[in-house]
C-alpha cells in the first residue's frame, strides 16, 4: 500500500463519480486505481446517480442502456426496443470480463483496500433517502460537498 509521504508522489487525486450506469461507472475506477499503483493518493466521492455504484441493492445490478448513447453506433429507435437494455448489459459484461476488469463492487473493494476512501454524498443521499448502512461497507462516510472541497484542497479534480 503507498504511504504517499514521498514528494515525488505526494500527489492526490479527487474523483467525483455522478452516474450509475455500467458504462461511466468503470471510468472513475480505472482512474482512481491506476492513480493507487502509481503511489497516488485518492478520494473517490459518490454522487446523485453514481451513488447507485456503492448502493448495496444496485452495485451489482448496473445497466448500459444503448438509448440515448450515439457511441453505440445503433439506431435510437432500435435501442428503445424491449430487451435492448439487457442484451446491450449483458453483452458490455461480457467484454468487461473478457479483459479481466473486475465487477463494480470487486472494484471498489480493491481499490478501498489498496488505500483509496470512498465518500457518499450527503444531499445525494438526504434525497434518496439512503443511511450509511444502504451502502456497501467500503465507504467511509457520508459527507457534504463542502466536506470534501475541504478535504481535497489540492487534489487533481476529476468530474465523471
């Protein structure tokens, strides 16, 4: 685990994870342990929808809707059709499996135990009527926004 007491990586890096859908959820992960292995210390601050990534119900249960997403190369009106959303999930699981990327929650767990402090929102979670315990054991806290401002004052900031 870094100790991040060396100048050379005396760095920090803040990431903000907004939505909860499989695809943007691997973005922020893949950031925030590529940052751990190189020594980098990070917090990672669940909000709105992406706190659907640290919801004990949803982490293990995130959808890719094709909907919406002109990437996919796919027609919208072909994207809206039933069972789209499933077929496109379970497809996006596959290749993620394929590379050997880890599941959402694996993910987190690895990233918590390799020093990285997950947060929960506080508005985020007042508004979806969610406690500490609504969310998986990884995250340290709830706190306000303000908190984490505070928190990681100097930190490279990533907004995803």
């Amino acid at each position: 685990m870094p100790t991040f007491a060396d100048k050379e990586t005396d760095r920090h890096m803040a990431i903000i994870c907004s939505k909860g859908s499989l695809d943007m959820a691997y973005p922020g992960l893949i950031l925030a342990n590529a940052a751990l292995s190189e020594g980098i210390e990070v917090d990672l601050f669940f909000t709105f929808w992406g706190l659907d990534m640290v919801n004990k119900k949803k982490t293990d249960h995130l959808k890719f809707t094709p909907v919406g997403n002109p990437a996919t190369g796919m027609p919208q009106m072909i994207g809206g059709l039933p069972g789209m959303t499933a077929m496109a999930t379970r497809m996006m699981r596959h290749q993620i499996e394929d590379l050997d990327v880890p599941p959402i929650h694996e993910f987190l767990t690895m990233i918590h135990d390799a020093g990285g402090r997950l947060w929960g929102c506080k508005m985020s979670t007042d508004m979806m009527d969610l406690e500490t315990e609504d969310l998986i054991e990884e995250v340290k806290d709830i706190i306000t926004a303000s908190d984490f401002i505070e928190m990681t004052e100097d930190a490279q900031l990533l907004f995803i």
